[in-house]
C-alpha cells in the first residue's frame, strides 16, 4: 500500500483503498484487504465518481478533512460511505430524495456514525437548512436538468463563504438539445455567477460516461 496526495486514500498500482471504518463490514461487495492489522475497503471508481475523479488526477486540498460537510444524492451510500471512512470524526449530512436509496443510508448510518441522512428534496434546502447548519464542503451528484441552480441553492443554504464543492455535473440531464462543451460553459458561467470558481474540471470517461466533475472554491 502507497500514500496517495488526498489524505487517508491509498493505493496499490491502479486500485485506490480507504481504512474501513467498520472491520469486516462491506458496503457494495467490494473487497476487503489487511495490511499490517489496518483493514482497507477497495474504492471502486466504477461505481463512484470521486474515485474516478482520483484517477484522473485532482487537487490534494479537496480531501482535506472539513469541520462538516453536506452530500447531495447519496443514493445507496456507496461513496459517501468512503467519505465516512476518510473523515471518521466529520458529521456528514447526507440528502436523498428516494425512500429506497434512504432505507440504504439509514441502515449504513446506524453502524457509522457519521452519516447523518436527511430523506428530503435537494431543490428544497430550506427543508433541511436548519439541521444542517454550515459546512466546509458540498458535495453534489444528483443527475437533475437544474444542477448548477440545486447546487447554487445548497451552497446559498448551508456552505461557508470559505467553503468548497464538488459538483458531479451529469452533461445529458442538462439537456439534450446542446453540446456537451455548450453545456459546460453556461455550467461554468452559472457558477461564476453565483461566486464560484472552478479549480479543475475534469471529464470522468471512460469511468462515468457525460459527466464531469467540477471542483469548486467561492
Ligand atoms: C447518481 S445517483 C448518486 C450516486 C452517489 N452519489 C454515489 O456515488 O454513491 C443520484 C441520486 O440522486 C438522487 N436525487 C436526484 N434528485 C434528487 C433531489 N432533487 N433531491 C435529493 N436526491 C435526489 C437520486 O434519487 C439518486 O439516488
């Protein structure tokens, strides 16, 4: 196992690693290894994007351990529950709008403690502003036509004007009227508009199909 730039992530050739929080325990069947009594959960950037943002390269800031950190989308937990092991002292409000991907979370966020989900609308932060509080990081993959405005909405509501996000833009929920690289640009221009720059832009092929991922700073 080899140090990676991002805090806690390792890696061993291609395959990155995070330190199970919970020994024993799999999340999404991935596999497990033991190396020198530290138990490591592989980190499957097929199934999540922030792995395959590692892959492709990304500032070591962006892991950097926040003080609270917001997660739009969760779904099953599969990356938020890396998340959960990089950062065990962080609460991790996660938001999720289907009540099946919810049922996920909640049974992974009884075992792991700092998953906080909030079964809620992410176009409606003002719901869930108040248990949230203010966070240092928002992270967003929501697959929606209005993502620049959700994610615009979430940082309005909930992150700290020092704050930094993570948008998982996914270019065809757009729309499917535009190019990709016209709807990366009035993405961009959204963004700016709302005090955000981006930090790095990276396409996610061949991992995750039209998406990009977009790292941000106010
Ligand atoms: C692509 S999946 C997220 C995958 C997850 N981020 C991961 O990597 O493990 C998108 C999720 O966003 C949720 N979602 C879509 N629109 C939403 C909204 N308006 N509010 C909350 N959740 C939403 C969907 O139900 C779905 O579970």
């Amino acid at each position: 196992m080899e140090r990676t730039p991002w805090p806690e992530v390792w890696r061993e050739g291609r395959e990155l690693f995070t330190p199970n929080l919970e020994p024993g325990v799999r999340v999404y069947g991935e596999p497990l290894r033991l190396v020198q009594g530290v138990e490591y959960r592989r980190w499957d950037p097929w199934r999540s994007k922030l792995a395959a943002l590692l892959l492709q390269g990304a500032p070591a800031e962006l892991l950097q351990r926040p003080g609270a950190a917001l997660y739009v989308g969760g779904a099953h937990g599969t990356t938020v529950s890396h998340l959960s092991d990089l950062w065990p002292e962080t609460p991790i409000f996660v938001v999720e709008k289907s009540p099946t991907a919810f049922a996920s979370l909640l049974a992974l966020a009884r075992r792991r403690r700092n998953l906080l989900p909030l079964l809620a609308d992410a176009q409606l932060p003002e719901r869930y502003r108040a248990d949230v509080g203010e966070v240092d990081f928002l992270y967003q993959d929501v697959a929606q036509r209005d993502q620049v405005g959700i994610f615009r909405e979430n940082a309005d509501a909930c992150l700290a004007g020092s704050g930094r996000g993570l948008l998982m833009l996914k270019v065809r929920s757009v729309t499917q009227r535009k190019s990709a690289a016209a709807i990366a640009r009035e993405s961009r221009a959204g963004l700016a508009a709302a005090g955000f720059g981006v930090e790095e832009e990276r396409p996610l092929a061949p991992f995750a199909r039209e998406h990009l991922a977009l790292v941000l700073r106010r």
